[in-house]
C-alpha cells in the first residue's frame, strides 16, 4: 500500500528556503532586529495591564463564588459609617494582626493582654500618615471604618482583660457568647481554644486576632489606607520588640506585592550562554588539545541566546499592545522558551555539522534546513497548537499564561527560521572564507582542517532527488585495485535528475578531482548511480563516534534491550501509582517566598480555619412568619445547615429569628399565628434589643411595605483547614442551599479558593496535553529514525549518531538554565523546578533510551518506509 507523508514536501520547501535565506542572509538578519524593538514597545503597558489580584487569576471565570459574592455585596453593600467587621466582604484596605504568647501558652493570661492591649492602642494612635500638602498627620482613627463615627478597637481584648468582672454579666462560651438577646462571636477572634467541658465556656486560647479596616473611597483615601497598611508592615517588621508575644499579619496588598516570582534570569541567562559557548567550540580532530577556530561557532550560540530574547520581546510586546492582561505568572515563561529556542540552536548546528564541508556555503545551508528545518518545524508547531488548545481554560491564570507561551513559541519558531538562520548563512560564509571564528581575520587551514579535501557526497538517492546522508564527512576505506576482480560502486548525490549542474554550481574542482580519482577503477559510470557497493567509515567526530560506536552498539545489545524494556515497565507501574497520590489544591502560603511575613499569617490562620469561620446564609425571598408551615421550612433550613460535618450547630449560629424565639420563650408568649407576633413585634424587638446595630446590618426591607425583602445569618464552621476540605465543604454546603425550597444563597471567604478546587482536576488533564517539552526530545529522535536508511538497528544506530549529542545538549542546556531556581525557597517555583527538571530528564531518557529501544523491536515493514534497496 502506498503511503503518503508531508515530510518529503517539506524537506524540498526547506531546501528551497535555505538557499533562500543564504541569498537574503543580511535582510534575514537585521529585520527581526528592527521589528523586535517596535513590537517591544508594548512593554510600556505593562503596568496598566497587570493583574495581580489572586481572586481573578487563581479561580475560575464563571465561578459561583462570583455571583454569591454579587448577592451579598448587592444587598449589604459596604457602608462607611454603619460597618461591623465580619458583615461585609468588599474591604479592600485593612491589616489583620494575630498574637500569639511567644512560649506558646495561654493568651488569656493578664500579662499577655496587656501587652497586645498596648500594641492595640499603639496602632491605632502612634502611627500616622502625613497628608499630601503635610500639614496634618493621619491615624487609624482618620481613616478607620466606622460604626456611627466610632471605630472599631478590638473590645475583645478589653473584654478579656476584664474577664473576671464581666464574667458575671457575659457568657464566655464558644463559639457565640454573651447575653441572651446579644451575642457576641467569639469564633473570629480567638482561637486553638481549650474548653470546659461541663459549660463550654472558655478556659484557654493560644491565639487572637486584631482587625484594623481602613476607608478605600474616595481615591485620596484609598491611598491613605495603603499607606498606613504599609506603615504598620514596617512597624511590626522593624520597630515592634516583645518578649511576651510573636505577630503574624497581612493587609489587603501582601499577597499582590508578595515576591512570589524572584528567579534571578540574569544569572541563569549568562549560565546558559557559558554553556552553550563552551558547546559551540570545536576540538581539532588530530590534535590532543587545541580549538579549531574556523568550525567553532561561538557567536551562532550567542545569537541562539539572543533570538530567545528577541522572541520575548516581541511576543510581549505584542500581546500588550492587543490589550492582554499580564499576570506575574508569566514571568516563567522566559524559561520555557530559551528551553525550546536553545534545543533548535543545538539541533540546527548538529544539521550544519553534518554538511559536507567541501560544498558551498549555499548548499550546506540548503541541506541543514532540508533536515533541521523539518525537525525544528515538528517541535515548535505542535508547541505552538498545545498552549493555543490550552488557552480553552475556565482559569484566567492557566489562560494567559498559555497566551503569552503561545505568543512566545510563535515568535521563537519565527525568528529562529529568519534571524538565527541568517545568522548561520553569515557565520557559514565566515567558516567558508577561513575566518577566526571570534576576530573574523583569515587564517591559514591547518593539518587538521579537512575542508580542503575534496569529497564526494554519500546518498543515497531515488530519481535524482536528494536524500539526508547517514554519515558525515565519509572517509573511504582505501580500495584495493590491485584485485582484478574490483569493482567499486559509488552514489553521487544529484539535486535534481535534469539539471544538476545549476544545482552544484563551483563544483567543478572537486567533482574533476573525483573523477580523477575514480577514473582507474571506474572508467564510466551508468545512467543508474548504483554500481557497486561503497563501504565507508562513519565520522571522526567525537560525539558521533561515541553514540554509533558505542553507546548505540551498547543499547542495542539484546541483554541491555533487555533490561531497558523491564525498567521501563517498573517506570510506568511507578508512574501510575504516582498519578493516583495526586492531591488537589494550593496551601495559600505556598504563594509566596516561604521567609515572606505572610508564610507564617496563612500557617498560623489555620488555627481559626479549624473552628469559628462563619458561613454566612442568604435568604433572598423570605417566609411569611405567620404561615406555621414556613416557619418549619425557615427552621429546617437552620437545622440542615447546622447539622454537617463542615459546621458546628446550633451553638455557632448567629440568626435574629432564633434570638426572637428566645426572647419569646422567655415571656412564655404563645406563638400565635398573628401579624402582631410575626410581624410588628419582632418589628420592635428588632429595633430595641441589645444587638440592634447587628441585626440591622442583617435584614434588608422593602422601602415601600416595609416587610423582610432578605436577610441572613451567619454559621459556624470547622474542619476546613486543608484545602480539600474546603473543596468538600462547598460542594456540600452549596448544595444543601440548592435544595431548598426558598432562593438561598452562601458565602465564605474560602469560596473563591474552593472553586479553583474544583475544577483544578478536570483542568489539569485537560491542560496535560501543553507540556511539550517532552515530546520534543522524543520527536527528534523518532524523525531521525524516519530519514535514516538501512534496517531497523541501522537506523536506530544513524538517528542516535546524529541527533544523540544535540538532544542531550538541549536538556542538559534547560536544567542548566533553570538551576537558579532551586534557590528560590517559594513552593511554586521549587514545583515548576521540579516539574520541569522530571520532564527534561525522563524527556532525554526517552528520547536516548526507550524510544530507540521499543523502535529496535519493530519490524521495517511496519513503517511503510522505503529502504536503500528499493530506491
């Protein structure tokens, strides 16, 4: 059956295009670095376009927490001067303070009250902020959130302090306190508690928490607020000594400006370039030492670097000026690429390596992109569709992330088919004319250098079209025509089958000296170039000698096969038992550096996320109250949320309703189904109880009818310290709320994390399909094998001869690379180490190993590809 394949459409497009690039070599050259700087200049932007906040790049699009967020915010909108911290979740200025006893004992202790007590009054009246004109000097008490002009100041402390007085009047319990008609919650301010077990009432707590909410409109303000945010960061970081008690905080800006993405890409720039330097100089092939300075090619490497970052430059700069938001995240992407840019150079150079050195400059430049342009084109296309796949993401995160790399592998495959390519035309004319490979003066070719000998390109050929060599530089074994019975069969390699000598122009020279040579053995050659057959030896090159002579010889070996196929199995058995220990979620302290002040606040916030968080529980189309029936539902509706696993009953739950039933219950009133029990009694008891101000900021009326249009209450929560127990707890609390027979909806704080949760599974097996970087080892290698010739061991032996040394250069050059980043103590950026060092070495281990092992196994026939025999 006869197979079709693009490849050898391609391999004739390349070597088109490199005879073209070698004609234009200067326009090649200097356009991209003319339009890299114009395209660049979108870089201006970048601060009006970056994203930093984590609730937008972190979850999802369409996350629910979105529009509960919405509902709440919509109907208990942030007031200014009627605000109660815990009853709105648009505060976007505040610091939050937590106190723990530095012997880690009991905070309730008179001593360490007073002295959190006096950080307390130091906050909110030593540190200030001068106005803009420097005339007035603000406080906390200036640019505080207020209740009816009165700021919050932490009264829990105070409560504390006095707690053997006012133990008498307010009950201590856990986690709602307080009187019979006001409680107060004490599951927000203290926490790692001990309780009684008799009462509940508090006996120990190992730690509490200070709130300070600061105004955010009108602009002015908000900058105000940010700065005594940065005021107190200072103070606690630098002025605050005690030797009573350790602080952990945050504000609204540490987790943004929090220095999550810190790799130095300076130094892992300049490794990567001595590296590659190194690798692009060439050892005399004679001699014991000493660098050839006319093959060496130390600038092609350079501008190997140099097209990486001419690619990023533009592909930024372009998706800025199109509006593309920017987020730090992408700030990896530079790694990613110089990876990508990195292996092409080596692959690119290997091609060129292999050229005849005796031919033009022009087709050796025709031949290298025949080979390197299709191999180059395999890897960075499918890059290139991968993260363009990847950009179907429900994470705003994952999506420009995948944008910017798409952009980036783009430019990159661009730029190195014009500016590199160019670039090695250029550098090609320089080894051409035997120029020193740094100072560009000539030099007179040594001993060692070859370029000199004639030679005869050994192809083999079908029609006259052009095929990839096996070896380069083929050194014949000296015949012997002192056998009469000698014949000696040779294949010239033509371009074309009508015109070979336009194609092998300045040819004349070295084709007279072959003939000569051949004349004595073979006086004519026939129409069909096959004669006889030519043995050859393969290259003197080093590398190429190591992996066809022994490692390929080595791997091939039925015992090494052997033992490659069981630890192949063993790798996939790890592999998959490896796959199914996956946990889901991102520890919020894992965002940022583990030495960030805000490391700890997130470790240390467990201790609340343990017991006490609320849930807050909205009703949006309330009951009638005198209709027994939903009055049930109303309470059934309670119990349902009161009674899980992720939530502490009734003891938590703070709701007017139930508060209105005791004070009933306290009258022994009977519940009568009247509008004067249900509608203008619980009118006043609302507007005179202790707790009024509370649950004003609970009840949304009709401004018409004055009847309930909403209201909510709040429930204690517990066990959600992991983030798979947030992940749960959503899932099932959402669905308790789905379930009901009123329109309800809840919130929490953790909500927007949850939903990244939730879908980061489905998301990730989705998204497995971008990493590319792994294939690229193993397409090389697999394309190597295709354009090879002979039988299956044969060509296993040629892909690994050629190709071997560049793929371990190009993973070795990106673990290289991205060594820095094993300093950085931040969680993520040791992950993506991690994550991309596994890949780099399974990667080559695939690409050097497995795959040429598993290809040995299968049959020629298999691969419907034409063997030298029968072309």
């Amino acid at each position: 059956m006869k197979c079709y394949s693009l490849e050898p459409y391609l391999r004739r497009f390349f070597y088109w295009y490199g005879g073209f690039v070698h004609k234009h070599r200067w326009i090649m050259f200097l356009v991209p670095l003319l339009i890299s700087p114009l395209l660049g200049t979108g870089l201006l932007w970048l601060n009006d376009y970056r994203v930093d906040d984590p609730a937008y790049v972190f979850t999802p699009r369409d996350a629910r927490w979105k529009r509960e967020l919405g509902t709440f915010a919509r109907l208990w909108p942030l007031e200014e001067n009627k605000f109660l911290p815990g009853k709105s979740f648009e505060t976007k200025r505040f610091v939050h303070v937590l106190c723990k006893a530095k012997d880690g004992g009991n905070i309730l202790r008179p001593a360490i009250l007073d002295e959190i007590k006096l950080l307390n009054s130091f906050i909110m009246e030593n540190i200030t902020i001068p106005t803009y004109d420097g005339k007035f000097n603000l406080t906390y008490q200036d640019l505080c959130l207020s209740y009816d002009w009165v700021c919050g100041a932490n009264e829990h402390i105070e409560m504390l302090r006095q707690m053997a007085q006012l133990g008498k009047v307010i009950d201590l319990t856990y986690p709602k306190g307080g009187n019979k008609d006001t409680p107060a919650y004490l599951g927000t301010v203290l926490g790692d508690i001990k309780l009684n077990r008799s009462d509940s009432t508090v006996e120990e707590a190992h730690i509490t928490q200070l709130f300070y909410f600061l105004k955010q409109e009108p602009a002015t303000v908000r900058q105000y607020s940010t700065d005594f945010e940065y005021s107190v960061e200072k103070f606690i970081l630098h002025g605050f000594e005690s030797d009573l008690i350790t602080l952990s905080f945050a504000h609204y800006q540490s987790l943004q400006n929090a220095e999550r993405f810190v790799p130095n890409l300076v130094i892992s720039f300049s490794s990567l370039c001595v590296y590659c330097v190194m690798c692009a100089f060439s050892l005399n092939r004679h001699s014991r030492c000493g660098i050839n300075w006319v093959r060496s090619k130390p600038y092609t490497a350079c501008a190997g670097l140099f097209n990486t970052i001419l690619s990023l430059c533009s592909s930024f700069g372009t998706m800025l000026w199109f509006g593309v938001p920017y987020n730090v995240i992408t700030t990896i992407i530079p790694f990613l690429i110089i990876a990508i840019g990195i292996d092409d150079m080596f692959i690119m150079n290997a091609c060129w390596d292999q050229t005849d050195r005796g031919l033009p400059t022009r087709i050796r430049m025709a031949e290298m992109m025949s080979n390197a342009g299709v191999a180059v084109s395999i890897t960075n296309i499918t890059d290139i569709f991968a993260f363009l796949i990847g950009c179907a993401t429900e994470l705003p995160g994952i999506e420009l992330f995948c944008l910017y790399a798409f952009a980036s592998v783009l430019f990159c495959y661009i730029f190195q088919l014009t500016f590199f390519a160019g670039f090695m035309a250029i550098m090609g004319v320089v080894e051409q004319e035997e120029r020193h490979c740094l100072f560009l003066y000539k030099i007179a070719p040594s001993d060692d250098d070859e370029t000199k000998k004639p030679h005869i390109n050994v192809v083999y050929g079908q029609n006259g079209t052009a095929n990839q060599k096996i070896r380069s530089e083929p050194v014949y074994d000296k015949p012997n025509t002192e056998d009469p019975g000698f014949v000696q069969t040779i294949y010239i390699q033509d371009y074309t089958s009508n015109n070979a000598s336009e194609k092998l122009p300045n040819l004349s020279g070295n084709l007279a000296v072959a003939k000569a040579k051949i004349a004595p053995m073979a006086p004519s050659l026939p129409s069909k170039r096959k004669v006889a057959k030519q043995q050859f030896t393969p290259s003197q090159n080093f590398t190429h000698r190591f992996f066809s002579h022994c490692f390929g010889p080595l791997l091939l070996n039925n015992g090494v096969r052997a033992i490659v196929v069981i630890s192949y199995m063993f790798y996939i058995v790890i592999a998959v038992i490896g796959s199914m220990q996956f946990r889901e979620g991102l520890e919020p302290s894992h965002l940022v550096t583990a030495n960030h002040y805000i490391a700890r606040y997130f470790e240390n916030m467990k201790l609340f996320w343990k017991m006490g968080p609320q849930l807050h529980v909205a009703i949006l189309n309330p009951p009638n109250l005198t209709d027994p029936v939903q009055r049930e539902q109303l309470m059934a509706l309670v119990r349902s949320f009161e009674n899980t696993e992720y939530t502490m009953g009734r003891e938590g739950t703070v709701f007017f309703f139930l508060e209105y039933l005791n004070y009933l219950d306290q009258l022994n009133a009977e519940l009568e189904n009247t509008d004067r029990i249900w509608n203008q009694k619980l009118l006043s008891w609302l507007k005179y109880t202790g707790a009024s101000n509370q649950w004003e900021t609970d009840i949304v009326f009709n401004k018409e009818s004055k009847e309930f249009e909403a209201y909510r209450f709040q429930v204690a929560m517990k066990n959600i310290v992991e983030p798979n127990q947030h992940k749960l707890a959503a899932r099932l609390l959402r669905g308790i709320a789905d379930s009901q027979p009123f329109n309800v909806e809840i919130y929490h704080e953790a909500f927007p994390f949850a939903d990244q949760y939730l879908i980061i599974l489905p998301s990730t097996y989705r998204n497995g399909k971008n990493i590319g970087f792994a294939v690229d080892l193993s397409a090389h290698i697999v394309y190597a094998f295709v354009t090879a010739h002979g039988n299956t061991k044969e060509r296993v032996i040629g892909a690994l001869e050629h190709l071997g040394w560049p793929i371990f250069q190009g993973a070795s050059s990106t673990i290289v690379g991205i060594s820095v980043l094993y300093s950085v103590d931040a969680y993520i950026i040791l992950t993506f180490f991690k994550t991309i060092w596994l890949t780099m070495v399974l990667g080559l281990l695939h690409g050097l190993v497995f795959i040429p092992v598993m290809l040995s196994f299968i049959p020629m026939s298999f691969f419907h590809i034409s063997t030298p025999d029968n072309r």
